[in-house]
C-alpha cells in the first residue's frame, strides 16, 4: 500500500489539489470547530494546512513519505504548522480522550478498518467530534458497474455514537 501512496503523491501535481475537502471544510466552518485534530490518512496535507489556519492544534500521520514531504511543503507555503508523521496508528502513542476532533476524509484502511476506528474513537475528547467522509454501501454497486473508479471493495459498518460519547457527522454518498 505504501508504494502505492508514495507513486501518487510524488507526483508534482497535488493528487486532490491544495484546497481543503469541501465537506471538512464546511464541517469546520460551521460548527466552529476549536482546538487540537488528529487526522489520520493525510496524504498530501490539505485538509491539516486547512484546520492550521483555523486555529487548531494539528496531528496528522499517514504511510506515504511522500505524502508527509508534500504536507510539510504545504504547511511551509501557507505559514502554517502541523505535526505530521508517517506510520499507522499503532506507530504512535496517542493518549486516550486527546483530540477535540479527528477527522477521517477518504481514509482508506485495508485491513483492521473496525478495530482502528474503534481505536481512533477512544482518542476523541468526550463529547468531541469525528468527521467522516467515505463512501456509501452503494459505491460498491456502482464500482461493479465501473471497475475503473476507486474506492473500498468491501462492505462498510457505521459507529455507534452512544458508546464513545461523540458526535459523528457523516456524509453519504450516492454515485
């Protein structure tokens, strides 16, 4: 997975642009989010240079050297700081009710997905906040139909919000 990550964004055109992801961006905006974010699966950095500028405490960490390379250079271009490391979660030694916020845009997770999001769950601050962005149980109908277009191949599950005492807005998706 890796080599696939770093292919992409080595690449000198950012592979999802600069901007930050219109549905973070918008969940930041208007629930005037505050305080520290972790942002798991990073790539190229857009989203952490955007909740920098607002203000927010950012840890960010994904598999891909290239990725965090093109971060840190975002970060850089926008005056900006963020600390970004590469690894998987159990690389880190994140403490447990830590993060006002995580926010997980389009993470792609190829094994564990449950037990790591469970994991990430127990690092949110009671009554903090997880933004998530993916793709809908219908995607994979869709991605039958078109086997070019990305995206998970198996089957998704949701968290339950009453047992790690968050609030969890998703976004569905109907391609």
């Amino acid at each position: 997975m890796e080599e696939f990550w770093n292919s992409r964004y080595k690449e000198r055109k950012f592979a999802y642009g600069k901007a930050p992801n219109q549905f973070f961006k918008d969940t930041i905006d208007n629930y005037n989010l505050q305080g520290s974010i972790l942002l798991p699966a990073e790539g190229e950095g857009r989203n952490a240079v955007y909740a920098a500028q607002k203000g927010f405490n950012v840890a960010a960490f994904d598999i891909s050297v290239e990725g965090k390379n093109k971060a840190e250079a975002l970060a850089s271009l926008n005056n900006t700081k963020i600390s970004y490391n590469v690894g998987e979660l159990h690389h880190f030694n994140f403490k447990h009710n830590s993060f006002d916020v995580i926010a997980l845009i389009y993470a792609h997770f190829p094994k564990g997905r449950l037990q790591l999001h469970r994991q990430l769950a127990e690092l949110v601050k009671p009554n903090g906040y997880i933004i998530l962005e993916g793709f809908s149980k219908e995607h994979l109908l869709y991605r039958e139909k078109h086997p070019s277009v990305g995206g998970l191949q198996t089957q998704i599950y949701y968290l339950q919000k009453k047992k790690y005492n968050i609030r969890l807005r998703i976004l569905k998706l109907y391609v």
